[in-house]
C-alpha cells in the first residue's frame, strides 16, 4: 500500500470541493469519456429506507496505469489533457486534474477501482481518498488479473453528503442531458445512462438547430470558424450559453442575458470556436467578459441567437393565432382591408397574447367563454392604452419562476391594487423628498419658496416626514387656538401685528415666515398624541435663544387648562436650514436621540432641534429597506412631476410646467407667484 501527496495549499484542494453536485458528477463522467470509454453509466443505489447509500459512476475506457499514478493524482494545474487536447479522435475535456476532487461535494470517501493493461495481460488495484484528508490518497499495490477482463474505472461514492432530490425526480437525467448534448450529438457512438436510462439529447428536446455562423476576424488578424447550435428544451431550465471547442466540449458557461428576448422558450445556446481551446489552455477563458475577441464572438452569436427566436416566434405566432380563430375566441373580426392603426394594434395583441398562454399555464384550461373575455379585455386595453400594457405585461411576464409563485401567493392574500397602492406610497414619498431637498436648498428655488402659502401647505399633507403616526393624522381645532394662545412664548414675530400681513421675503416675494404644523391623533381612547412643528425661515439658524423659546412654548401649550387633564404625549420640533455650534451640541448628547433637547418625563413632553438635511436624510433612511426590494429610482424629473400632480398651487413658478402640462397648472402657478 503507498500513499500519494497532493502538492497543494489544503486550503486550495479544499474550494475544489464546493461544486455543484451535477456538475461534479459531470467531472467523473468526463473523465470516463477522456480515458476512452464509449460507455458511461450512473448507478444510484438506496437503502432499505429509502436514502441514497452510495453512487457508482462506472466505464470501459482503458483504467489508470499504475505506474503514472503519481502524476494523475499528486499534481494540480497542469493535466495532460491540456496538452494533448485530443485522443482516439475525440477532444479531451479535462485540464487541470481538478476533477477528483470536485467528487468529494457528493460524499466523503471515495474509491478508484480500475483495472488497465499491461503488456500482455490486465491489472486491477484501487484508490482511495477522504474528505478529511483531501490531500492524501492511498493506493494499493496492484494485482495481476486474467487478460479476458476488461479495462474500465469504477468510482464509488460513500457516505453521501446530499439527499439528491433530482436522482429521483427526473431533473438529473435532464440536466446530463443538456450538458452532454452537444458532445453526444458529435460522438454519436458513445453512450451514457442514468440509473438504467439512456440520456439521449433528443428525448428532452423540443427543436435543435445549427448554424455557420460567418467567419470572425480576432484582434491579431486570424479569422476563425465559428458554429452555433441552438437546442429548446421541453420543460423549464436555466438559460445557458455554453462556450465549447469545436468538437462541442463544454469549457466554459455564461449566462444569455437580458439581450436575447424569447417569451415561453426554454434554451441552451453551445457556440463552438477552436479559438476557446486555446485561450482555455491559457486560463483565460474564465475572463470571457473581457476578453476582446470572446466578445466579437459573443456578439455575433447573440444576434443570431435572437434571429432564431424572433422566427420562432413568428411561428408560434401564426399558429397559435390561427387556432384562436378557429376556436372563435379572437377579439378581431375577420376583414379583407384593414387600416394600418388597426393592423399595428393587432400586431401588439398578437404578441401580448401569444406571451400571456406561454406563461399562465391555466389559461388553456380555461372555458372558451373566459378566454374570449380575458382577450375582449386585453384587447381595449391595447387600444386605449398601448405603452403601458405592454410595460406592464412584459415586466409581469418576464418574471422569474419564483418571483411568479411569489407574486401568486401574495394575490391571495392582499389585492393586485393594494400592491400597486403600497409601492405608490413609497415612490411618491421618495419623489417628494427629492423635491423638498431641490425647493429648500437649491438657490433659485429657495428664494422663490412662499413658507406659510407653500411650504406649509405642502407639509400638511406629508407630516409622515416627521413622524410616521402623523400621516393621516387631521387638525384639531381646539390644538390650533392654544397654540395660537401661547405664541408670544416664541418671542417676537411679524405676523403678530397682524396675521393676514404680507412679509417682503425680497427680490419681490412676499409671504409669511416663522411658521407652525400641528397634528392629532388618538391611538387610545381618552389619550391624545400631538406634534407640533415650528418652521424657522432659512436665514434663521437654530441657536440657544430658538431653544429656550421652544422649550417654554412646548411647557405652556401642555399646561393650558384645555389640555391640563387629558392624557397626551407632546412632540415639538424646531426645523431649519443649520443649527450653530451650540445648538449642535445641544442636539448631541450622551444617552439621548440626536436631534433631541428636552425630554419632561411628568409633563410626557420632547423638544427636538433639526436642520432639514437631517429630516429629509432620515424619512430616506426609513424607507431605504423597501425601496431596495422595489429598485425604485426617484430622480428630478419624477420630483418635479409629483410636486406638479399633488402640490401644483403650492410650488414656486421656477419649476416650469412642461409642455404637456395642462393649462390650468400653468395658471395655479402663475396666481402663486403673485401672493
């Protein structure tokens, strides 16, 4: 018995081993087919419960000589097979001898039992290695057999790590399937099974196509042949595209990407260049996304890839339409001369129609009469409205499975509209602090800024930007005159001469300055909660004075006799534009909220100071969580139009109407502007 060492980092063999279970299946079988067999199979083999007990990968190649045993298992990086890159007519698969190792993400020990020839007669011995000691294998001495056996490898698998759920439900098949197909449909001679099943391509393939595609000229002035094969499958699978050799070994996969567009078609795309054996050899196939001629090849069969689907679908198209008809659920009479609107507006159908029965598989087990209705519908709805059906039924249909079931399991719960309504909320919310960020503190906007007649009346219908429990909160009167009452404890203000002057903002505004927000609610019977939000016009800073004064207002309105025995837990905030040095410390205390500066526990009375920077960047933290699974994008143009949809008699006329604007906002701006 003598022990092989791997000559490698633990720590490297170790990351072979984090490979997919089908994929590290592959391996051995790839190597059965490298060491010549033209017969691979795939035992499984259960328990009495049940459970898989181990996996036998078994085939008649010509065995592993004993003799190079050290430089097949104790080297990493530089297999033979990449040098040679062919034998018995066949590519080689394998590179880096790394395929031993990706077995142990299937099971913790694994046994090599190979019998090769040897001059005249045949030889059996055995490998084996553990997970635990990756980087050791023990081999046993070899052992002289009769020359009438025959060569071949097993592979057994023990102490399996996986439940293997696609061994049983089919998916294992198909999978080997798809990564085989284009080397079985090269070497048709050869055989793989599956626990007794054949894997044959062609049983799992809805259509397979070929293309040449043209010659393609690289950066060093070579031009190379490049093939293309496109095959459909018949059940649901990842799209993958697969960079192979030209013989159609797989070497390296990318995803199709978003750029291929084919509604209801499950695909595998092999592109097949020598030029990938090549810079496989040289490790850079793995930078195929930058690699300058992988890119001109990518190109070219990309576009071809949606050639091939953009037929297709004129296919299915016809023939599906043609069945409709037939069925006399088509939402369209049947006319010699069609206007070309018309045709235009069937075309859109069509399309939208054929992409609604590939992805509602209970659409064609519906009655004829719902079907007909469903397409009554979508078909007004296409007159009516083109551009946002089409939006909205390629966003719903392009949806991932999972993102599918999920979505069907939340309409069964909650409406589609109330949905929409909730992410409506969130959208408008982060339009409006874009929008209030550009009113406050860009220049020309600021200066136009009407505070009591614009900004205050914007902020009474969004007060969650304060406090979330405030938004649908309404005025109460009774809170209204106790504040008016108490007023003068915020010391000296214009308006208290008269609350109906005008105050010169300059550069020609007026309006009226130092103003106050104030909310209700009742979240238990007899108790009330109120926030009042004292507004300091932009050049006023928060100091030491503002606090004092706030302080003493906060403690006056909760001790008027109308409030004196009613339950209630104050809330006031001074906003402005900056707050000085030691309003800045004031608002920074140890053991205390940022922002806040007063806290009276037996009156249940809080006193906050805030620059607006600080509001508008903590209702964006708020919402931050949801808007990153609703990837929602407020920018300025969305500001401005929420500002003009919800608060158009209240924002300054610098934000211009766009031409598609109704005139009668131009005219709400316009009156604006002269208060």
């Amino acid at each position: 018995m003598a022990k092989v060492h791997v000559t490698a980092k633990r720590d490297f063999i170790q990351s072979l081993v984090s490979a997919k279970p089908i994929l590290a299946l592959s391996e051995l079988i790839w190597n059965g087919f490298d060491a010549g067999a033209s017969r691979v199979r795939i035992i499984p083999e259960y328990n009495e419960m049940g459970g898989l007990d181990c996996i036998r990968v078994r085939d008649d190649g010509y065995g592993i000589n004993h003799n190079r045993i050290t430089s097949l298992f104790g080297g990493l990086g530089d297999s033979w097979k990449k040098q040679q890159g062919k034998q018995f007519g066949r590519a080689l698969h394998g590179k880096n001898g790394k395929g031993r190792f990706k077995a142990f993400s299937l099971g913790e020990r694994i046994e090599w039992n190979t019998i090769y020839s040897e001059g005249e007669g045949r030889r059996t011995y055995h490998i084996v290695g553990h997970a635990s000691a990756i980087d050791d294998f023990d081999v046993s001495d070899p052992i002289d057999l009769d020359v009438s056996q025959s060569t071949g490898t097993e592979v057994v698998i023990e102490n399996v790590t996986h439940d293997f759920r696609s061994f049983k439900d089919g998916s294992a098949l198909v999978e080997l399937a798809k990564i085989f197909a284009a080397y079985l449909t090269e070497y048709p001679e050869l055989r793989l099974e599956f626990d007794g099943n054949v894997v044959n391509p062609a049983d799992v393939q809805q259509d397979k196509v070929d293309y040449r595609l043209r010659d393609v000229q690289l950066s060093d002035g070579r031009r190379v042949q490049v093939s293309l094969t496109i095959v459909e499958w018949r059940m649901s699978t990842e799209r993958v595209l697969h960079l192979c050799d030209a013989n159609g070994v797989t070497l390296h996969e990318l995803p199709v990407g978003q750029q291929v567009r084919a509604p209801g078609f499950n695909f595998t795309v092999y592109v097949k260049a020598d030029l990938f054996r090549e810079l496989d050899k040289t490790g850079e196939l793995v930078l195929s996304d930058i690699h300058p001629d992988v890119q001109v090849i990518m190109r070219a069969a990309r576009s071809k890839t949606k050639d091939h689907f953009r037929r297709r679908l004129a296919e299915n198209q016809s023939e599906v339409v043609a069945k409709w008809k037939e069925e006399q659920i088509y939402p369209y009479d049947e006319k010699a001369d069609i206007g070309p609107v018309e045709a235009a507006e069937r075309q859109v159908f069509d399309i939208l129609a054929v992409n609604v029965q590939s992805y509602l598989p209970s659409f064609e087990e519906a009655d004829a009469k719902s079907k007909k209705f469903t397409f009554k519908l979508l078909a007004q709805a296409i007159r009516q409205n083109p551009d946002s059906v089409q939006v909205i039924i390629s966003e719903v249909l392009g949806l991932k499975e999972e993102a599918q079931n999920e979505l069907a399991a939340l309409l069964k719960k909650t409406s589609l509209s109330s949905i929409i309504s909730s992410a409506k909320i969130v959208a408008n919310r982060l339009d409006f602090l874009n929008g209030l960020e550009t009113l406050i503190f860009d220049k020309e906007s600021k200066e136009a800024l009407l505070e009591r007649d614009q900004l205050h009346k914007m902020l009474e219908n969004e007060s969650w930007l304060f406090h979330e429990e405030y938004a649908l909160a309404g005025s109460e009167q009774r809170l209204e005159e106790v504040l008016q009452k108490h007023i003068a404890k915020l010391g000296h203000r214009e308006e208290e001469l008269n609350l109906d002057a005008p105050v010169d903002l300059g550069n020609g505004k007026r309006g009226r300055i130092d103003l106050m927000l104030h909310k209700a609610i009742q979240p238990r019977t007899g108790e009330y909660e109120y926030l009042v939000v004292e507004l300091k016009r932009p050049s006023k800073k928060i100091d030491d004075e503002v606090i004092t004064q706030v302080k003493k207002y906060a403690i006056a309105v909760s001790n008027d006799e109308r409030f004196r025995d009613v339950p209630a837990k104050w809330t006031f905030v001074a906003v402005s534009n900056d707050l000085d040095a030691f309003a800045k410390k004031e608002a920074n205390q140890r053991d205390r909220p940022k922002g806040q500066v007063y806290d009276d526990a037996d009156q249940n009375i809080t006193v906050w100071v805030r620059s607006w920077a600080d509001v508008i960047n903590d209702a964006r933290a708020k919402l931050r969580f949801i808007n990153q699974q609703l990837s929602y994008e407020a920018d300025a143009e969305s500001a401005k139009d929420y500002l003009r949809l919800t608060h158009a008699k209240f924002i300054p006329d610098v934000l211009e109407v766009s031409d598609d604007e109704p005139e009668a906002g131009a005219e709400a701006f316009e009156c604006d502007s002269e208060i």
